[in-house]
C-alpha cells in the first residue's frame, strides 16, 4: 500500500515537472499571480520579458516587481480588457500584449506576449502605403494640371475621352489624398485637446451638404444641447463631412437629410440620417473596412473612394468614439458618431484654445 501510494506521488510529481518545463520552454510569458496579485511562479519568457528576477521577485506584489505605467490601475479595475501596447520594462523597443486570464477561485494568469514583430510589420505595411501614395502625388497633379489646361470643346473629337479623363484623374487625386489621410491617421497617437465649436460645424455641414445636392434634397440641422467636443477640429470635421458627402451621394433626387448634434449628461451624438437607398444589413459590419463598397458602380458613379468610412472609424477612435449604423433598404440610413462623456466641453467649462486652422 505504502509502495502504491510512493510511485503514484512520484508519477504526480513527474507530471507537474512536466508541465512546469513545458511552460518553462513556452515563448509567451506566463506569470501566476494569487488572490493578492502576488507572483507566484514565472516562466523564462515572463522573467526576460517583465524584466523579474528568480527567486527574488517571487511573493512580490505584480505592481512592485513590474514597472509598466498603469499596470497598477489595469490590474485594480479587473483587467477584462487586454492591455494592448506596453513598451517591455527593461527594453523599450519591446512591445507587449497583456491578459489577465482569472482561474481557480480568484487566482490569476498574466499572459504576456511579444508583439514587437507584428507591429515592424504593420509599420513597413502603414509606411509602403504611405510612401506609395507620397510619390504618386506629384505625377497626378502634373497630369490633372495639363488635362485641365486643355479645353475639350476645342477639340471636338477628343471632347469625350477628355473628359473621361479628367474625371478620372480626380478620382485618382482624391484616392491618393484619402490613402495620406488615413495614414496620417494610422501614425497619430495623440491628438490636439482643443475645443470643437459645435455650432459653426453643424453650419459648416450644412453648407457643405448644400453644395453638394445643388438644391436636389431637402436638407435640415437640429442642435439638441449645448456642449462642445474635444478633440482635433480638423479631423472630426472630416469624419462629419464624409458621412455628410455619403448621405447626398446615395440618396435620389428629392431625398431628405438630416444632421443632428445631441448633447447631454450621458455623452454626444453627431447623427446624420438620409432617406436614400439604404444598406442591405449583410454589408454593416464591413463598411468601415478600406474599399469596401456594396455596389462598386453606384460609389464610383458618385465620385466615392471606398475610403470615407474608414476615415471616419479612424478619427472616432482616435476620440475613444464609435460609428453606428442603421439602415434599410429603399428607406434609409443612419450613421451616428457616439461620443463619451468625457470628451464633452460644456459652454462654461474652461476654455481650451480652438485649432488655428
Ligand atoms: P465611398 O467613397 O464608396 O462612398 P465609403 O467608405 O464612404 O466609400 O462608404 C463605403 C460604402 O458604404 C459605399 O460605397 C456605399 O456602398 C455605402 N454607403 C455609405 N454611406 C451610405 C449611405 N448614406 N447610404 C447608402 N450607402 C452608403
């Protein structure tokens, strides 16, 4: 009996060695944390990559032994997110990606990850984008600038393909502006916190909704509340306009749009509604991504670029915002910027200087 019980530890112990090595070797960072959020165990990866040391750090509190801004407040609000960028400890040029992944009663796992490589590629993918569209932009606008110099009736018989031409170097001009945009997007971290007068830009959309439809939509605005945004002027006056551009562009003759800006104590909403053709509900998760149109005539038809509503993700998360859609086929749609709380201004609180431009 005595005999059974010895091997039968001996096989637990050999199979908990095991599976400690097997962690030991993963290339991953693991750290076992207890109730307290003390470590209790690290594998090699973890100790390299969080810069902790065996056995020292073993029973240390995880906000002592690993100096990560902010891991402190993560770890405290329960961690249910990732943390998705940390520079590593001891090395900056090391990216992590962190999880906390609870088990047993209230112990935990920190799963930590190298992202350094997916981000260099990222970055040569955002940089060749950006490059590309860089150096195409000088021979686009010495072609538009000819083309435009010749008049088309002159030449009775080129008059079409002239035309055909000019239009299409224009579309070509806005594709490479809207690729520069997004990349200069893609590179922002950090934007200006500077006050967003809603009033002017509601009037400024409406304006530019105007000019647009050339009198062949009725066009209405609604300012519900009084706050401001905080942000970049510029590029949320972007992201509006897009959505603006989109309701003329794909709604008939006759068609109603509609801009509001909704402000109150829960957060904003910039809400532009249209009474076009509408979007059938396959299409809604998609549209956002680059170059996705639902019918690839219809957008070129209107001058699209199949990039707008990218753009449009881009600066609302750039505002901790998101982009809602609601739409129907044959009566409409609506696109709705939501915005927090926090990233209002009201009229009386202190003022931000407003962007130059
Ligand atoms: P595009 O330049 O093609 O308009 P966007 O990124 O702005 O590109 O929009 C992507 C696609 O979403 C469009 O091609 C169109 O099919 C659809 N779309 C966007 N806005 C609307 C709208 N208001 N009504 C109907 N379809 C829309």
């Amino acid at each position: 009996m005595k005999k059974r019980v010895a091997l039968r530890r001996a096989g637990l112990f050999g199979m908990l060695r095991a599976f400690r090595d097997a962690a030991m070797a993963l290339p991953d960072g693991l750290v076992a944390l207890d109730g307290e959020r003390r470590i209790r165990w690290f594998n090699t990866a973890a100790g390299s990559m969080l810069n902790i040391q065996y056995p020292q750090d073993v029973g240390a509190a995880l906000r002592d032994a690993v100096l990560i801004p902010g891991l402190d407040a993560w770890i405290g609000s329960g961690a249910a997110e990732p943390m998705a960028d940390v520079t590593a400890p001891a090395n900056a040029a090391i990216h992590l990606h962190l999880r906390l992944i609870p088990y047993a009663e209230d112990h935990a796992l920190l799963l930590v990850r190298d992202i350094s490589q997916a981000r260099r590629v990222e970055k040569m993918r955002r940089d060749f984008v950006a490059n590309v569209s860089h150096e195409l932009r000088t021979p686009l606008t010495v072609v538009h600038g000819y083309l435009e110099m010749i008049e088309p009736e002159q030449i009775p018989e080129f008059e079409t393909i002239i035309r055909e031409l000019r239009s299409q170097s224009r579309r070509m001009t806005q594709i490479v502006e809207d690729l520069l945009t997004l990349s200069r997007l893609d590179a922002e971290e950090k934007l200006p916190k500077t006050r967003v007068a809603m009033v002017p830009m509601v009037v400024a959309l409406q304006r530019d909704a105007e000019g647009l439809s050339q009198g062949r939509h009725t066009i209405s605005t609604s300012i519900e509340g009084n706050a401001d945004l905080q942000g970049s002027a510029k590029d949320l006056y972007s992201a509006f306009s897009n959505l603006v551009s989109n309701a003329v562009r794909y709604t008939p003759v006759g068609g109603l749009i509609r801009i509001v800006w909704h402000s109150d104590a829960n957060g904003g909403q910039l809400r532009v509604t249209d009474t076009g053709h509408g979007i059938p509900e396959a299409h809604l998760p998609r549209l956002t991504e680059r170059f996705y149109r639902v019918s690839t005539s219809r957008s070129r038809e209107s001058g699209g670029t199949g990039l707008g509503l990218s753009i449009v993700k881009h600066v609302l998360q750039l505002h901790d915002a998101h982009l809602q859609i609601e739409s129907e086929v044959g009566v409409g749609s609506t696109f709705t910027c939501v915005f927090g709380a926090n990233r209002l201004l009201s009229p009386d609180s202190p003022d931000l200087p407003t962007e130059e431009d």
